[in-house]
C-alpha cells in the first residue's frame, strides 16, 4: 500500500487538494440547496385561459428549513442561473462528505 505524503500543515494531500476545491467554489459562486420543480398554477384572472382548464406553468425551488417547507417563484430569467446555483450547492456538498471520510479515516486510525 503505497504512503500518502502529508503536507506542511500535517494534511494528506488527497485532503489538501478537496480543502482547496471547496474553497474555490465557495468564494467563487453562489449556492443553494433546494429543488426545482414545474407547477400548474391559475392565476385568478376571469378571462385568462387558465381559468378555462388550461393552467399556467411556473418553476417553483423548494427547500425544508426548520421543519418548514420554503417555496420562491423562479422567474424564467434566473432559471439557469438558479440550476447553476443548485449544481454548486451538490458538488460543495460532494466534497464536504469527501472531506469527513477523510477525517473517519484518520479516527479510525487514530492519527488525530
């Protein structure tokens, strides 16, 4: 089994490289956890055809917060800026679980 080199701050490099990653995309984009989805929605209006059976469509992100369910309208101009910043949160989330199995290991170990 071949020896990982630590760093200069005692890290393996496998670590260093994820530390590194997280930090780029961290102070580099936006990020947010949630969901987007597509809804039939009416608007109200009389004389609108969605109040005739043919209903709207609308790109909702949702997210559980406090045992509550957020919902925001996500208007057709910030859709892909939204799914941009929904892929970051996954790929931020990706490498924090990478780093703690980095960190299992070294408890399992015990190289704390």
């Amino acid at each position: 089994m071949r020896k990982e080199r630590l760093s200069k701050t005692g890290m393996r490099e496998s670590e260093r490289q994820l530390r590194s990653r997280l930090n780029q995309m961290i102070a580099g984009a936006g990020l947010v956890r949630g969901t987007l989805t597509l809804r039939k929605v009416t608007c109200g209006k009389k004389g609108c055809r969605c109040a005739k059976g043919d209903p709207h469509l609308a790109l909702v992100l949702t997210a559980s917060a406090k045992g509550k369910t957020l919902q925001l309208f996500i208007p057709k101009t910030q859709e892909s800026i939204t799914r941009r910043w929904i892929k970051q949160y996954r790929q931020a989330e990706d490498l924090l679980e990478k780093i703690s199995m980095e960190h299992w290991d070294k408890l399992k170990k015990r190289k704390v």
